[in-house]
C-alpha cells in the first residue's frame, strides 16, 4: 500500500494552513499538506531535515 493511500491528507488542509501560516507570517509559501506529509515522513523513517531535502 502506498502512504498517500493510507489517508486522504486534503480533508486537513484547512487546520494545516491555519496552523502553518498562523505560527509565522513571513514563512514561505508552501503548501500545508505538503509540510504535514514532510513530517509525517521525517518521523516515520526517523530522518531530519538534511536527508529530507535532498
């Protein structure tokens, strides 16, 4: 199974972009959803910010 199987992370974009734009103005634009998913991923496999942007 894939993990964007797993759960439909768009029903919480919403609270995602409430939180994220709420927490820093000045932060770029990203988009909230795919934040989430870094983090989901950066726990999941136990990697930090390095091994994620690359």
């Amino acid at each position: 199974m894939k993990f964007k199987e797993l759960l439909d992370y768009e029903i919480y974009h919403d609270i995602l972009e409430i939180i994220y734009l709420g927490s820093n103005k000045s932060r770029p634009n990203f988009d909230p959803v795919l934040m989430f998913k870094i983090i989901i991923l950066e726990i999941f496999y136990n990697f930090n910010d390095n091994k994620i942007s690359k």
